[in-house]
C-alpha cells in the first residue's frame, strides 16, 4: 500500500475540518466576463496573497490575470515592485463597476490609484484592456462575494 501523500493529507485535514482546501490545491481561480470576453483571474483574498500579487512573475496568459479583493472599499493603490512584466490595471466598484485603467511599468514603485474608492482590482497584461475595448464604467460578472465587515 502506498504512503500518502502530503497533499492528500492536507486535502483530508481540510476536508475534516471543513476549511477551504485553496491552499493545498494551488491559487483559486474565478472565471470574469467582460463584455464577451472570459478572463481566468487568480484570486488575491488574503493581506499576504494582495502583498504578493504578481511579484515575480514573468508572464501571463493572454486572458489571464489576478483579481485583488480588498476588504473594504478605499482608494486602493497598486505598485510594481519586484513585478518584472508590465501590467495593466482596472479598479473596480463593490457593484462590478471599472473605475479607472492605469497603465503600470515593470518593477516601478510608481503608485497607480483607484479613482474612487474601489473593492477590487483586476490585474492583467499591459494594454489588455484597450486591446479589448474595454472601458471605465463597464460591468465585469462573476466576482466573487466578499466579506461584509
């Protein structure tokens, strides 16, 4: 009989603990629409997960990104420290809406702010969404609930 392993033990402690398993299968993804187009965005819930954001990474999947959901709705502001690709950025309201697009430099500390206060904001490669006409003051579905404090 074969020794399980560390992730099927993980999976069965959050099982019976009835914790959510994220953390042993790899970042959750959750899938965004906007306008026809589907966006897989890697989630940033936690304060660690937000610091971390796409530090480090090189690349990113033509409609892939990350999606940061903050715990309140404030003027949010993002940075590219240690994050060698360049990125776009769109804020969004607590109802889905885009506030503002900001254009944002590999491994600038420039910081980039939401317009008005934001509950979210959705990474993706430089350009994305002028590429996809996208705009401020569209609708993205499929964000995913927060935590009322």
């Amino acid at each position: 009989m074969k020794s399980p392993t560390s992730l099927t033990i993980a999976l069965l402690l959050c099982s019976a603990l009835s914790l959510p398993c994220a953390q042993a299968s790899g970042p959750r993804v959750q899938e965004l629409t906007l306008g026809k187009t589907h966006v897989q965005a890697e989630l940033a819930v936690s304060f660690q997960q937000r610091e971390i954001g796409l530090m480090n990474r090189h690349s990113l999947a033509e409609n892939s990104g990350m999606l940061f959901v903050f715990d309140v709705e404030s003027s949010h502001c993002m940075w590219m420290k240690d994050t060698p690709l360049s990125l776009s950025v769109a804020f969004v309201s607590e109802e889905g809406f885009i506030l503002n697009i900001e254009e944002m430099t590999a491994l600038s500390e420039d910081s980039h702010c939401a317009a008005t206060p934001a509950r979210y904001a959705l990474e993706m490669n430089k350009g994305w969404f002028a590429r996809h006409h996208i705009v401020a003051g569209q609708h993205i579905a499929g964000l995913p609930p927060f935590a009322h404090h």
